[in-house]
C-alpha cells in the first residue's frame, strides 16, 4: 500500500510517467480530473499535507510545455481547485475546529502541523492564506486554522483567490517554461528536489527563530 502510494507520488512529479499516465490509463478528461482532485486534496482535506504541491505543478507546466496538456485549460482547472480547496478547508474550520484540535495523532495527522500552522496565522494573519499558498504542510492546515479563528468569510475569500490564482500561475509557467531548457531536462530530479527545499525552507526559518 505504501509502495503504491510512493510510486503514485514519484508519477505525479516526473514528466516521462505522468505523459504516460495521462496518454494511457487517464488519457482525456479524466487526467484533467486527477490532477485537479490531487490539488483540491491537497489544500483542502487535512490528511493531503503529503501530496506533491509545488512540485506537481512545476511538472504539469512542464508536460504542458511538451504539448500534453493545455496550459490554459490545466490553469484555470487548477485555480479553480486550489480556490474551491481552500475554501473547504475553511468550511472545516468553521464547523469542526475544537474537534480536530483535540483529535490525537495518526499516521496522517499530527498535531504539531496544526499547532505550527496556528502560530503562523497568528503572526501573519489573514496574509497567511497568501504565504501559505507556497510552503508545503501550512498550505493544507491554513485555511482550516482561518476557519477556526472565524475570519469573516468575504475577507477570507479574498485571500483565498488571490493566493490560489499566484500559486498556480507561478509554479505551472515556470515549468512550462524551463522545462524544455536542457540542463533542467538532464537534471530534472535535482530541480524538484531543488523546489521542495525552498518551499520548506521558511518553516525551517520559522522553526530556527522560535527556538532562539
């Protein structure tokens, strides 16, 4: 199960399977399908913290640079997912915040995500909903955590649309546009790697300044 899920992760962030996965098993709209359900999960459901964000956008701008994809098409779809994601996630909030804060740990919940995501919130405040569109794990939990502290729901949108529109636009055009760059295609797996390190790295800024 966890092999599968692994491989299932690496194919959504290496160009050559996922052209593979969507010309095959998820050719047509059904691609179009996943990769918006993997987004919306990701920013939406608390247990998605794991899935590939920035990375998998990078890769699909980069399929789309290949021909795979249309890039206006996979743009708007994934706006619209990472919009409607957020917006769920603040829906939990509302509705089941003290629950979940009192939930215990699982293999796909810790408490400590929530915790760090609330601290974020409370420095940066509703900016957060923006910040957090970039750094992986307070992506998923930040909504939900607006939700919680009962940010009005007109300002909270706000955030929301302008966050999910950057993020989205960002990531999927700087892989359709590097990706056909030469030394990014021979070292493809660095620049993911590469990728993850600098959206991880404020939570490892954060975490630095907290214990001083």
């Amino acid at each position: 199960m966890i092999h599968a899920l692994l491989e299932f992760l690496h194919t959504l962030t290496n160009p050559d399977k996922l052209i593979h996965l969507l010309s095959t098993v998820l050719g047509g709209p059904l691609g179009y399908l996943m990769l918006f359900a993997v987004v919306f999960a990701e920013t939406g459901l608390l247990m998605g913290f794991f899935l590939p964000g920035d990375s998998l956008l990078f890769t699909v701008g980069v399929v789309a640079g290949a021909g795979h994809l249309n890039i206006i098409t996979i743009n708007i779809l994934l706006m619209i997912a990472a919009i409607v994601g957020d917006g769920f996630g603040y829906y939990l909030g509302r509705r089941t915040g003290p629950a979940i804060f009192s939930r215990p740990n699982s293999r796909f919940f810790r408490q400590e995500h929530l915790q760090r995501t609330r601290e974020f919130y409370e420095k940066h405040g509703g900016k957060t909903i923006i910040y957090a569109r970039f750094i992986p794990i307070i992506r998923t939990f930040a909504p939900f955590v607006a939700g919680v502290g009962q940010m009005s729901y007109p300002r909270f949108v706000s955030f929301n649309v302008f966050g999910g529109i950057g993020w989205v636009l960002s990531m999927t055009m700087l892989g359709y546009f590097l990706g056909s760059v030469p030394v990014v295609q021979r070292h493809f797996e660095k620049v993911i790697l590469g990728i993850i390190f600098i959206s991880v790295m404020p939570i490892f800024i954060q975490y630095a300044r907290g214990r001083n």
